[in-house]
C-alpha cells in the first residue's frame, strides 16, 4: 500500500488473498479501505486499530472483520513483534461459497458502518482459529489434487465460525479515538456535500484550525483534504450505485468541478465513473 497521504485505496487483486505477517520495526499505514472484504486476527505487539471514527488497543484474540466500505488503519506502538493474520475476500468469492440460507457475508454487511467490528476470541475459541487458518496456509502452498475444492471448503468452515461469533458477539471494546478526530470525521461525513475548509472546522470546534489539521493527520495518516476527497468518492459511488446520473453524482457528493471529479474518481477508484455505473 501507498504511503502517501492523497492515496488510501489500495484494491486486492485475487479473490483470496492470505497474508500471516510478523513485523519487527515500527510500522506505521494510513487510513485505507480495499475492494474486497478483510478478517485481521491480532496475535502479538503494541497496537492501535482504527476503524472508521473508533480507535481500539488491541489484544491478542482481538479479531476485527471490515468491509469494503470501511476505511482502517494499524498504528504500531513500539518496535515489540507485531503478528497479525489478514485474509481479503472479493465479494463475489463470498456471493458464491454462500448458500440462500447462509450468507457468508453477513458479519461484514448486516450492521451499522464503523461498528460491530470486533470480538475478542477466548482460549478456546482462538485456538480453533488458529487450527483452521494453519490448515489454509497449509492448503495455499500445495499444488495437490483437489487442493482448490479444499481451500473452498476450509474458508467456508472458518468464515462459518466467523459468523457465529459476530451473531452471538456481547463484546464491548474501550473506544479510545480522541474526541475532536470522531468529531471531525463526523462533521465531514454530515457536510460533504457542502463547502468544508479548515477555517470553516475551527469555527465549529473553537480551535486552532493548524492543531485540528494536525491531530487529524496524527491519528489518521491523512490530511483533511485528502479524507475529504475520499469520503466524496465513497459518497459518488453509493449514488451511482443507486442508479443517480454521473453530474448529480458529482455535486450531490460535494464536488463543485465536473472535471475534477471524473479525474479524481478515476484515479482512486480504478475505472471511470461512467464505466463503474455499469458495472452496477
């Protein structure tokens, strides 16, 4: 992934996508979101985990799942091993291990943006975790027969277990984002199809506009700017998606220049606004 701050798309390219990480230096990422769902399992380090507008200090046992929509962040602590799982599931994967009664899917999807993310894994139900992520790892890095039906197999089981936790999920983690990032977040998201300037946020908060856009960047990785402009794209795409016309798109999502939108739509998503109404 990009480490610059106008770049925090960062799109998966296979539809399953395995990653069992240990980093052993201070690794910072800003906020990002992929185009395909994630499972991250925390196992080890000093750890802050952002979801949306809420910051959590992770636990071994901590496990989050976040949808393409939700935009997250690792921030390490210290120089301590950080172990992690990750694993990125296209939607369409998902769509087709899922049967009409179980829709896989349903711990990403059926609950408010930015919430519901987290469980903690107790003794036991971690090592069941772990008993099926090593089998996947197992069952990635062999080219045996009848491997791919496997792999199927055991996503689906762990993505099932997955499920269950989250539906029976009655864990309450300790939000610790700072109160004038959430605020901001949420103010952006409740303007965006309105002017939003720095003058404008120091204003509605009584701070000084440098110490809001600095906290800001601490804690996300972004300029103002920079989410902004996101968070408009996100804004564009869900309209789209509903079928609105590439012009009320753009300034209902906040954008005051139709050429400045195409381009930036472009660049972050991938394809053009026009190409992705299709895809709908």
């Amino acid at each position: 992934m990009s480490g610059s701050s106008e770049c925090f798309y960062d799109p998966i390219q296979p539809e399953l996508l395995y990653l069992h990480s240990v980093t052993t230096y201070k690794l910072e990422t800003i906020y990002h979101r992929h185009n395909a769902y994630e499972i991250y399992l925390f196992l080890r380090g000093n750890v802050h985990f952002y979801v949306e507008n809420r910051c959590y200090h992770v636990q071994p046992g901590d496990l989050l799942v976040m949808s393409p929509e939700e935009m997250h962040r690792a921030f390490i602590l210290d120089e301590s091993e950080y172990e992690r799982i990750t694993i990125n599931l296209k939607k369409t994967y998902l769509f087709q291990l899922s049967t009409p009664s179980t829709n896989l899917s349903s711990c990403f999807d059926h609950r408010p943006k930015g919430t519901g993310n987290i469980v903690h894994l107790d003794e036991y139900n971690l090592k069941q975790m772990l008993q099926c992520t090593n089998e996947l790892e197992r069952l990635l890095s062999s080219d045996a027969y009848g491997t791919d039906i496997k792999i199927n197999a055991a996503v689906a089981q762990l993505l099932v277990m997955i499920n269950v936790w989250f539906h029976n999920n009655s864990f309450v983690p300790n939000d610790i984002m700072p109160e004038l990032v959430r605020e901001t977040m949420d103010y952006i998201e409740t303007h965006l199809n309105q002017d939003i300037t720095l003058r404008k946020l120091a204003e509605v908060f009584y701070m000084n506009s440098t110490y809001i856009s600095r906290q800001f960047k601490k804690h996300t990785g972004l300029t103002i700017r920079s989410y902004i402009l996101g968070r408009r794209i996100e804004r564009a795409k869900f309209h789209l998606s509903e079928g609105m016309s590439i012009t009320d798109a753009c300034f209902q999502s906040g954008f005051s220049d139709y050429a400045n939108f195409i381009r930036s739509f472009t660049k972050m998503v991938g394809t053009s606004p026009g190409k992705f109404s299709k895809q709908r």
